[in-house]
C-alpha cells in the first residue's frame, strides 16, 4: 500500500476537519444546554460529551497520522511509528454506548425504563464494538469474518431494540417531536450503518492506497454525522419537547 | 523486563482512554453540578475535581510511557529518560483524599461530623499512599512487604470506617438514596483492594514484561472505576437527595 503524499494530505484534512465539526457541536450543545429544561439538560450535557470525546480522539488519530508518514524527496515514506487506528475503537467504545444513552434520555422515559434501556443498549454497543476489534487488526480474510459476523449480533439487537422497542416509546412524544425522534431513530441505523460495510472492504478485494484514503475520510464523515449532526439532532428534540411542554418558543 | 512493541501500544491506548474517560467525567460533573441542589454541589464540584487531577496525570503518564521507549528496526528499546511511576503517587496523595470527601459530603452529616470525617479519613488516605511509596520504588522483597504491611494500616482503618462508621449515617438518608449510598461503599472498597494486590505481584514472583503490561492497565482500569465511575455514582446520590428532598424529579 503506496498513499500518495495528495492522499495522506486529504486524509488529513479531514481530520482536521473533523477536529472542528467536533469542536464546533461540543461548544453549541454545551453553552446551548441552559435553553431546555431541566429534564432535558443531562441528556443535551451527554451529547456534548459524546462530540468532546471524539474531538480528543480526532486529534490524537490526527497527530498520529502525520507522526506515520514523512515527505522523502517528493515521496511519502512511512515513519517507524506506526498509524494507530486503536484510537476509534477506544473512542467508539466510550461513544457509542453514550450515543444511545442520548437517546433514551431525550425520550424521557420512566426512571426505572431509562436504566434498564440505557444499560442494556449500551452494553450491546460496548460489546459490539469490542468484537469488532479482533477482526479489524487481522489480515486474514476469515479471521475478519468470524468477527464481523460476531459484531453484527449485537449490531442487529441493537437496529432491533430502536426500531421496534422505541417505537412505542416514540407514540407517547408530544406532536411536534414526533418527527426529529424518527429521524433520529433512522440518523442511527443510517450512519451505523456505514461501518460493517467499510469494514468489509479488505475482504471485497478493496484494498490499496484508494481504498485505505476512501476509509479515513468515510470513518471521518461518518463519525460526524453519527455524533455531531446526531446531537444537534437530540438538542432540537429537546428544544421541541421543552417548549411542548412549557407553551413557549424560545430558540 | 522486554516490553514488545505491541505490549508498549496497548498499555498506550489505555492511558489513553483513561485520559479520555477522565476529560468525559470532569466534564459531565462540572456541567451537570446545576441539576443537584445547593447542597450537593461541593460533593459534585469535588467529583469533578478528582478526575481532573487524574486527567492531568494521565496526560503526563501517557507522554513519559511514550518517552521512556522508541522503536528501533522492529524492536523497542528503552531510551535514557524512564518511565516516571511517581505520578501516579503524586495523583493518588491527591485525589484519594479528596474522593473520601466527596462520600462524607453526599452523606450531608453535621457540619462538624463532616469536617471531622474528611480531616480523620483523608489523612488515613495521604498517610496509606505515602507509606507505599518507599516499598514501591524498591526491589528487594524484604524492604516492599515491610512498607506494604505499614500501608495496610491506614488502609484497613479506612474499610472500617466506611463499613461500620458510616453505615449508621447510611440509615438516616433518604430511602431512594440508600441503594446507591451502600453501592458506593462498596465500589470504594472493591476498586481500592486491587491496588495493593497489584503491589504484591513482584513478591509473588508476578514480573517481566507480561506482568508489567496487566499492571499498567489492572491501574488504569481501577483508577477509571473509583474515580470516574464513583464521581458519576456521587452525582446519582446527589441528584436522588434533591428529588427526595424537593419532591420532584429532574434527572
């Protein structure tokens, strides 16, 4: 695998484009917090946090890249420090199960619901993304496939438990929320979606400079729809919920 | 003691993530301090601060593991500047302390049992951490089951003040709050019992790189769970006292 040194640049550049989506939406969903009430507040805090991680780990993954490669006369020679790619596993392992605790909480379901929702998807994605892992860092084709298809257990309970076992929870919501839970219901399927496919890729024969620069920027833009857009997602659902609940408009 | 290149990655990727769980607790704790009552707040706000102080030694922990060993053609090899064990000490001088003072604080005894308890319990906290700092920078058996021994004291005086001293402060909280008051008792005592096994594992023969490798991470790991994981169990209280006490509920 040869990356040119225009693709290691566009790799970067999305990086560091992520680092400022990441930043942006941890700045606009904490200072915004104080508009929903306070039955809202923790689950808008949580979205917040889910973005300030990422932005952590956006910077490392981004410091990392750069450290990996160097320009030798014209061409781009890898370094002996090795791009470390465990830095999204330990963040999907932190954000992910967060992500779904948005969710639940923005729901505003019963305390005892919220607990049991909140520790059985999260342990879900948790272990999702752990047995993952073992199939990431492999080159052998079926080595990444036994994982793959040990992932997708959990991945598939857990498209399952949004879609059927939120569903009620979504037709007790005031009228105008109604729809930004949905979308946010489908924004979660839609760019989870996108990972088990990018992780086929090696196995599809996809390999090489185009298909490693295709997976950086695809993980990036994922990762910005799935934690950014998603918590802007989850604010103005509380937004709508809160002014439902107050009579009031205030954004 | 041969660390490979792997073992050195993945002791890495945990100091990371507990840099990236701490940033996340300081966070939630700090910003979501406004949910809980007046009174709650400094047992929230001093949450908080224990896992930035961990933060900023995670921080410094991971830069000196990074410092202390470079690859050179496949193979690491440990460089002249070691890897500095004494910030761990220095984090814990600080924070266990401090993490005994978020549990008296929550349990809103008088004013006098409060000051009373942090000043006795924290002072038992410094003095254990500081007698296991000779045995842990020492390599003869003889001087580490000696400072070992010597630190058990303040250790043992500790579990018992926290099982029996507060247990009958425990009874008097309101009864939403006594579940997640007992849970914190016991997450005290069941994360703090594994530092001083880990101590014991070079005299138990336990060394070399493999062992080196599960202590680095069997801390990280422990750290996560009595700091983070305990400063979100504190506001939990915290948050259940206020509903109890204002008859509404807010989470």
């Amino acid at each position: 695998m040869e990356i040119s040194v225009e693709q290691h640049q566009l790799v970067a550049n999305f990086f560091s484009l992520t680092i400022a989506a990441m930043a942006a939406a941890t700045a606009f969903l904490w200072i915004n917090r104080s508009q929903v009430s306070d039955r809202y507040k923790t689950a808008v805090t949580v979205s917040g946090i889910v973005t300030f991680i990422a932005l952590y780990h956006y910077w490392r993954i981004y410091g990392s890249w750069n450290e990996a490669y160097q320009v030798v006369d014209g061409t781009l020679v890898a370094t002996d420090k090795p791009f470390n790619d465990a830095y999204r596993y330990v963040d999907w392992l932190l954000t992910v199960p967060l992500l779904l605790v948005e969710l639940i909480l923005v729901m505003k379901l019963t305390a005892s619901d919220t607990f049991k929702k909140s520790v059985r998807l999260g342990a879900l994605a948790a272990l999702m993304i752990v047995l993952g892992y073992p199939g990431e860092i492999s080159d052998v084709a079926g080595t990444r496939w036994l994982w793959w298809s040990l992932s997708m257990i959990p991945f598939l309970w857990i498209v399952y438990e949004l879609f059927i076992g939120l569903r009620s929870a979504q037709d007790a919501q005031p009228e105008s929320a109604k729809g930004l839970i949905g979308a946010a219901r489908y924004l979660v399927i839609g760019s989870w979606a996108f990972y088990p496919i990018v992780f086929l890729f090696p196995m599809l024969g996809l390999s090489g400079a185009a298909a490693e620069t295709f997976v950086q920027i695809g993980y990036s833009v994922a990762d910005i729809v799935a934690k950014a857009v998603f918590g802007i997602l989850i604010f103005a659902i509380a937004m709508r919920k809160t002014e439902a609940e107050k009579g009031t408009v205030t954004l």
